[in-house]
C-alpha cells in the first residue's frame, strides 16, 4: 500500500463566501487560539509567533495569557497586517462549569482581555483539532461555530494522521463545518504559511451545528466519518478513540499496534511504572548537577571578575560597598542558579511533550487515592512544583469543593522552583564533586515534601475535611517525540521570570539587607585595636630587617595580625548591626535546630521569599568584611566560607545541612501563597491554618533531624 497523502484543499465554493476583512482601529486582528488539551496547541502558537510573544493576564480572573504576534504577508485578495494570537486556556467545552472554559467564553464574547492588549470583540478565532482524533475535538469545533465568529480551523499533527494511515479530506470537511479547513504541523512547519494567510481572512462559518449537547456529539461524529471516509476507499483507518465508530464503508481489519499500544502496559502498570518514574525522576536531577555545573562555574566567575573590578576602580566608601557586598554579591548569588533552574524546566518539558507525564498522572492517582485526594489534583501539585500560586490557582478545575480545599492546604508542599537555590547550595555542600549523590539528595528533596503533602491531606480529610475523593477521568495522549523549540522557548520564559524576580524583589531584599548589616557603625573592639597596632609595629621591624629571611617572616606574621584583626573588626560590625540584633533576639528560637543569629536571618527573610535565603547569606556574611580577597570573591564560595561569630565554626556544619534542608522543604515561607489561599478557600482562617501547621511541621523535623545527627556524632 503506498504512503497515504492529504488530499490538498481546493478553491471554496460559493457555499463558503469570502467576507471582506474588517480592520480594527488600531491596525491589528485579534484571534484567539482555541483547542482541547493535547492538540499540540501550544507547540503552534510557538511555531507562528516563537520569541514574539508576552504574558499577561485576564483581569478579575487568575488565568495567564500568552500574546504573540505575527505578521501575514500581502496577497492579491489583501494587504499584511499583523496579528495577535491569543493562547486560551485548553478545554474540552465551552460549556464545562470551569473557570478556564469561562475564560474562553468571555474572551469570545469580547467580554475580556488580557491587561497588555485591550480589545473587545475578535476578529476571528483559531480551532486547533488533533488529525488524529476528529470526532472528539469537533465537539469543541460546533460550540464555536454555533457563535457565528469568523472561524480558521487548524487541522494539526497531520504527520502522525499519515503514519497512523489516516486519510483525511480536507474539502469534504470544509463542507461540512462551512469554513475553512488548514492541514499543518507544527512540528514540521507544514502548512503554516497557508495558516497565516487564513488568519489575515477569517470568515464567518456558513454552517451551524446542532445545540443540544447530544446531538452536537453525532453531529460531530458524523462529520468525522464523512471526513475520513470521502477519500478512503477502501483503505484502513485505525481510530482508537473510544467513542468514535467507523464508516461502514470502510474494512474493520485490526491495525498493528501502535507505539503507544506496546509502552503503555509497562509505564502505566502500577509495578513496572513506579520504578521507571522513580529512574526517570533521579536521572532527570542527576542530570541537572552533572551538566548545570560548568554554566554555574562561568556566572560565579563573572560575578567574582565584577566584585573584583568594583573594588579596583572605585574608591572606599558606601557606593562601592553597596554595589560589590550588597548588589553584586546578593543578586549573584541567585543568578547563579538560573542555569539548574532553566535545565529542570527544559527536561520536564520534554518529559510533557512526549505525553510521558500523562501517564504519571495516572499513577499518582494510584498514590494519592488512599490519602483522600482525588486524582484531578495530581495536576495542581505538579504545578505547584513550578510554583504554588498556581498550583493553588488551577485546584479551580477539582469539583468537589472539599477535594478542592485539601489540595489547596497541601500544595505549597511540594518542591517550587523557589526553594531550588537553597536545594543546590546544601546539597552542594553535602556533596562536593558527588553529582550523583547530590541527585539522590535532590530527588529526596521533592519525595519528603510530597510524602509532607499526602500526610498533610490524609489527616484533614479525615478531620477538618472528611469525605471520599471523585474518580478520576484522564486522556492518555499519543506518545510524541518532544519539540525542542517547545521546550526551549518555555526555558526561556521560565528563566526570564526568574531573573526578573532577582532583578526586582530579590535586588531591593539585597539593598535593604547590605544596610541593615553594615550600619550603624560601632566601635572597633579594644582587641582589634591593640591587634592593628602590633601589625603595624611588626611591619615596620619588617621593614627595617636587612636578613632576607628575617624580613619576609616578620612581614608575613604582620599581614596574618593585621588579617586578624580586620576579622574580628567585621564580625563584631556585624554583630551588632541592626540585622545582628535582630538575629541574636532571635536565635534563641532557632538554636535547637542549629541555627545561628546568621542562619536565623537567613530563615525570616525567607518568609517574604524563599529564594532570597542564598542572597541573604551572601549578604549577611560579607557586610562590613574586608578580609575577602577580590580575585576570590565568589558569592557561593563566601557563603560557604563563612563562620559564625568565633571565627573557627562554620555555619553550615553537616548537622546544620540537613536541617535546614529539611526545613526548606517544609516551611511555608512565602507570603504570597498565603494571600492566594485565603482568596481562593474564601476566608483567612484556612491561610492561618496553613501557616501554622507547615511552619510547625518544618520546626519539628528540623529540630529531629538536627538533635539525632547530633546524639550520633555527626558534626
């Protein structure tokens, strides 16, 4: 049998009239981006628009939006304009009583728009269907025709269809929707340009589907087979989708199974999955330590040379502190995760676009079950590993509203991007030049804050929030190879808010922190002084020795004196600046879990954001220090250099390692995400419970952790 091809679309006849194009006001069409989840959606949009693009939001909703633009070349019929794309949200209906349906609603009703990009009514609006499933995503494709706004409909994966020997006729279904009809790829790029250019001259459909719910489903069914089978003659066409039927016309002759049909009974199977998902977790950080180490190097480097040429070329004095101990050092201390940051987003976006992650869903139903989550949470948690806000957000979809609430207590649980920098710090002081355990560290990490979540959950659904979780219902998508275009564009927006953060909130946590540890200023101990002097008194006899040995060794014990008392002087500023006193009032809390007054100011500015402990201890330990040599002045390496008060004990002992690992992993240290529940749980209390049941939670294993590796002699 040879190759099946898609039959190219032909002219439209009268039966679908061209409607001349209206420009808006501003010069610019508006096409919303509509579709079902898994219809390679946004791998289009990223394919039309790549870099071109923003986020924004929907006013009065906690829906993101992504805008991108594009611009549609002249043709006979019509000059270029340019468009702007819409990304909604993807849904299976208009109709489900979900927020992100009503999102879409609203948007195609010109009732809303994103804040960057005001509009009322579209100007059309872009279908995205899967090839290979037609009869489910035309469901979605008659709710939008039915509101009579002029429609594109962008038939994709047109490549798998061919290689699950589909044969489509586009005209036929362009007869039957009334409008028109573009077969693409978006991973290939085919069909984009004749995509654009439908998009400059959407046209109102000249067919209108059935209301009723029921009937739009045969309606859509029919429409399916009529599709499939103009063209077919005699060929066989698999369809796997369980509620389709195929033409009688066409052979029911079984087809060899699909990749799809041979991998799924080993990576869903509930005893072969969990351990290749527990391979594909520990490979995927392994893999982030062992490759982000060499970009990590070059930042810290970079900073270092910036530290360096700050104090070389400015003169002593309150600006270059600010800029080499409060700016350079606070933000670079952050900067420098951004590479592990941006690996683990790419990977896990790879992981999503092969529909691998679906089938982790499936399996974390299994897990989350017993424990009195419904499965429809398994996708609020994996959000809240990007973030908790959301996370918490998208519990909007979970029905039952009990189900709903105990997802939303237990969400910030789970590992967020913020915490990752603190992860990389301990485990990189756990483990030097051991990636591998680093990784197991890491994938540790992320399993006590889960198991945190699910112990959480299990004791208020049978408290607080009694009741049995929903089913789950869950589409499997086809297994695809991944878009790295994808994937490396979701990097960048990902890795671009990061820095955004460090440019922002994190940089002004830095200002205010180099102040509060650099003033007041005190005077030096008597010690230092007496120290200084007899530095002073050796470097003179230095001097004046005429022995070349004698010379360089009463030279040498000068520079150690004088090194010594510049420490002493730095510490003892540091200790009573105003961020030492409120470390040493505080101490006393955080001491039985190892903390000293340093680490305590670490741990409270956190509350305000957790990636800005890295910074803080970067500040905190370099304000007011002017024994650091400039060609060595790594942030990273300050903070893991630094001492406590004595000037001999490190801070980060290994028994303070873990400990405020696990307290990172299990604090509710994030403001924002308390305002978020309170909104979305309707009433502050469910907030306050958060917080003090996470923060009491935190304390307790912190403070086992520390005490028994301590009864066992670990330092």
């Amino acid at each position: 049998m040879s190759e099946p091809a898609v039959e190219a679309p032909k002219p439209l006849e009268p039966s679908v009239p061209s409607t001349p194009r209206v420009i808006p006001d501003d010069g610019i069409l508006h096409i919303p981006l509509l579709g079902n989840p898994n219809t390679g959606k946004t791998t289009l949009f990223n394919a039309l628009c790549g870099l071109r693009h923003k986020t924004s939001n929907f006013p009065g909703t906690t829906q993101d939006a992504r805008i991108g633009s594009m611009r549609a070349p002249s043709t006979p019929a019509a000059a270029a304009v340019e468009i702007h794309l819409i990304d909604l949200p993807g849904i299976y209906s208009l109709e489900l009583d979900q927020s992100e349906a009503e999102v879409c609603r609203n948007v195609l009703a010109g009732r809303l728009s994103p804040r960057s990009e005001p509009f009322g009514d579209p100007e059309g609006v872009c279908v995205v269907i899967d090839a290979t499933n037609l009869p489910r995503n035309l469901v979605l494709v008659g709710e939008v025709l039915r509101r009579r706004l002029p429609t594109v409909i962008a038939l994709n994966m047109m490549d798998l269809a061919r290689q699950q020997g589909r044969l489509i006729n586009i005209r036929t279904l362009e007869e039957q929707l009334g409008c028109r009809v573009i077969a693409v790829s978006a991973r290939s790029g085919e069909g984009l340009p004749e995509l654009t250019a439908a998009l400059s001259t959407p046209t109102v459909p000249t067919r209108t589907p059935p209301g009723d719910q029921a009937e739009l489903e045969l309606w859509a069914d029919r429409t399916a087979s009529r599709a499939l089978g103009a063209s077919a003659s005699g060929l066989t066409i698999p369809n796997n989708d369980a509620q389709s039927s195929l033409p009688s016309s066409i052979p029911s002759s079984l087809p060899k199974p699909s990749l799809t049909d041979r991998l799924d009974p080993i990576l869903v199977s509930p005893w072969t999955g969990v351990p290749i998902f527990a391979a594909i977790m520990i490979a995927l950080f392994y893999t982030i330590f062992s490759v982000a180490h060499f970009p990590m190097d070059w930042i810290d480097a970079i900073f270092a040379q910036a530290t360096q040429f700050i104090e070389s070329h400015l003169p002593a004095g309150i600006l270059r502190d600010l800029l080499s101990h409060g700016i350079v050092a606070g933000v670079g201390a952050t900067v420098i995760f951004v590479p592990q940051i941006c690996l683990l987003f790419f990977l896990i976006s790879l992981l999503e676009d092969t529909g691998y992650l679906a089938r982790a869903a499936l399996l974390m139903d299994r897990v989350l079950r017993p424990f009195g989550l419904p499965g429809h949470a398994f996708v609020p948690l994996l959000s809240s590993h990007a973030c908790a806000l959301p996370g918490i957000m998208s519990a909007r979809v979970i029905p039952d509203p009990k189900d709903r609430l105990a997802t939303i207590l237990v969400a910030p649980f789970m590992t967020c991007s913020a915490r990752l920098p603190v992860y990389v710090l301990v485990t990189s002081l756990l483990f030097r030049d051991k990636p591998f355990f680093a990784g197991l560290a890491f994938v540790g990490c992320y399993a006590l804050g889960a198991g945190a979540g699910l112990f959480s959950a299990l004791i208020a659904r049978r408290t607080l929030l009694k009741g049995k979780s929903r089913p789950m219902v869950l589409e499997l998508p086809t297994y695809k190879l991944p878009s790295l275009r994808t994937a490396g564009i979701t990097t960048l927006d990902r890795g671009w808010v990061f820095l955004k953060n460090a440019g922002t909130n994190i940089l002004a946590i830095c200002i205010v922190l180099w102040w509060l540890g650099s003033y007041p200023h005190v005077t030096p101990p008597a010690e230092a002084t007496v120290m200084q002097q007899q530095a002073a008194e050796l470097r003179l006899i230095g001097e004046a020795e005429t022995v070349p040995e004698k010379k360089e060794h009463t030279l040498s014990q000068a520079t150690t004196q004088a090194a010594a008392a510049e420490r002493l002087i730095a510490a003892h500023a540091r200790e009573h600046s105003y961020i030492g006193r409120m470390g040493k009032a505080l101490e006393p809390v955080f001491r039985p879990l190892g903390y000293d007054w340093q680490l305590t100011i670490g741990v409270l500015t956190s509350f305000a954001a957790r990636e800005v402990f890295v910074s803080t201890m970067a500040v905190v330990v370099r304000a007011g220090d002017a024994d650091l040599d400039p060609a060595d002045a790594g942030a990273v390496k300050s903070v893991q250099a630094a001492t406590r008060t004595d000037g001999v004990t490190p801070i980060f002992t290994t028994a303070t390692c873990w400990s405020i690992l696990v307290y990172f992993v299990l604090a509710m240290q994030c403001l924002p995400t308390l305002a978020v529940t309170a909104k979305e749980s309707g009433s502050p209390k469910w907030a306050l419970l958060q917080f003090a049941w996470m923060s009491g939670v935190a304390y307790a294993a912190a403070f086992i952790v520390y005490q028994a590796l301590r009864a066992a002699g670990v330092a």
